[in-house]
C-alpha cells in the first residue's frame, strides 16, 4: 500500500457514466491490479472527511500512469471529478484483491454494467493479446455504455440497454445464455442487482443438469461488488456484506469475491461515506 500525490494529466467526460481522470501515480501503477482499488482524498481540508474509492479502470505500468471513472456524486465525488490537469490527488493504494485470470482459460467473457466497466476494462486490455475476449455491458441508454473505441480492437464488444437505444434491449442477463455456451471463465462488475440476477442464474445452472451449457463457468465465476466505504482498512467495518462464511469486508476480504460465496439475500451493503 502506498500513499502518493497523483498528478492529474487529463480527464474527459463519458457520457452518463463519469468523468475519466488520467493520472501520473508511478508507485501504485506498478502494484495495481485488475479489481483492485485507490483510496482518494476528496478535498483538500477535512470535509468531507472520508475518502473515496475508484476502482482502476486503467493501468499502465510502464508509463506510470493510472485512470479513474469518477462519477461527481455529492461534495466529495464533485470535488475529485473537477480535477484538471497539473492538479494533484492524495492517493492511497492498491487496495483490495484482484481478479486472477487462469492459464487456461481460451475464452475469457467479462460482464460490466455502469462504473463496473472499470475492472473489465483493464481485464480486456490486460488479456486481449493472450486468448479471446467478450465483453459484455449493460446500461439505461446508449449514454450509460462504454465507448467501443476504447476498448482493443480484438474485443468482441456485446452491448444491452434497457430502453433499446444500442444494443439488445434489456439488461445483460437477457444476452448471456449464448455467451455462457462459449465461455471458459466469467468476471463481473457492476451494480448490485446486476450481481445478484448473476447469482440466481448460477443458483438456477446449478439446480440443472451437468449437462447444461455455461453451467461450470457460473459456478466458477468471480465478481467485484461496488461499495462506499469509511476507512478501507477493515477497521471501521462500514462495507460488510454476507458471505458463506459470515460477514465479509469488501475492503480487506474483497473487492473480489467468488460469485457462489456472496449471499444476495443478506441485503444490498450499506452506503457509508456516499457523500
């Protein structure tokens, strides 16, 4: 973990998704990882008093750069999206783990909806040069999606809205069956309905017969679960959900956790530090 002063070099506005802040953060580049995180300060007093965490959507090791999608949400989160270049962000990072990719896997299929497009998006540069990869992103509208041109062109680019204005009309569930078929390994990230719909249809595959297509990449698949957070430390205990094995911090135990471990019914995580 490193506590370092980013250097904003750019930042650009996504549509409905946020506002991408490109950073020049050498130290925590070179430990950063898929899915894991970057505890900001958001501001330059103490109010608001908490940080804020941003998922790597991002990382560039050899130039020592980073980016965040940075959605300007209440004091803090407008604060950090305001940014412009030669400011400089109070970062403390890399935090949390990190999705592993098996050596295995030929077909890696990545599921996004909303900021969660973030660790996918890492994921999908990281491994487009190493085996095939769909990503597949689901948004309100065409202006909740990523841009297809920032994504490797070797990426099969799948998309859903929900009111049809790109894409499948619907959400990512309703494009997955096929997906599933082809797949070897699934990673996901995104609101927290997303991740449960995910989990029934493991619940559902698994219920099925052996037989049944995509059924071993549901049980085997890997989820980032979006939370605010108090002190990202696993001192203050503010991003608890419930896992098989109790109650877990989505700072310490994940970001990432087994799709299969995370009991959805437990309720969605609290919203500590939001603003």
């Amino acid at each position: 973990m490193i506590l370092e002063q980013g250097k904003v070099l750019a930042t650009s506005e996504i549509a409905q998704l946020g506002t991408v802040i490109q950073l020049a953060a050498p130290g925590i580049a070179s430990r950063a990882h898929a899915g894991q995180f970057v505890h900001v300060r958001a501001g330059d007093r103490f109010d608001p008093l908490l940080r804020r965490p941003y998922s790597f959507n991002r990382i560039d090791r050899r130039a020592g750069e980073l980016e965040l999608i940075v959605k300007p949400l209440g004091a803090g989160g407008d604060w950090i999206a305001s940014r412009r270049p030669g400011d400089t962000l109070d970062l403390l990072g890399p935090l949390g783990t990190a999705f592993v990719i098996r050596r295995a896997t030929t077909n890696l299929l990545l599921v996004a909806g909303g900021t969660g497009i973030a660790p996918m998006r890492v994921l999908a540069e990281q491994e487009a040069g190493r085996r095939n990869v769909t990503l597949l992103m689901g948004g309100r509208s065409i202006h909740h999606l990523w841009p297809s041109h920032l994504l490797p062109p070797a990426v099969e680019y799948v998309t859903t809205t929900e009111d049809g204005s790109f894409g499948t009309r619907g959400r990512v569930t309703d494009a997955l069956a096929p997906l599933l078929g082809w797949a070897d390994q699934l990673c996901a990230c995104g609101p927290w309905p997303m991740l449960a719909a995910l989990g029934r249809l493991r619940d559902e595959a698994l219920r099925a017969s052996a037989l049944t297509p995509g059924r071993q990449v549901l049980e085997d698949a890997t989820i980032a679960v979006e939370q605010h957070m108090g002190c990202a430390m696993g001192v203050c205990r503010a991003c608890v959900i419930v896992t098989d094995d109790g109650n877990a911090r989505v700072c310490r135990e994940g970001p990432v956790f087994d799709l299969g471990e995370v009991r959805f019914a437990g309720g969605e995580p609290a919203t500590v530090g939001a603003r």
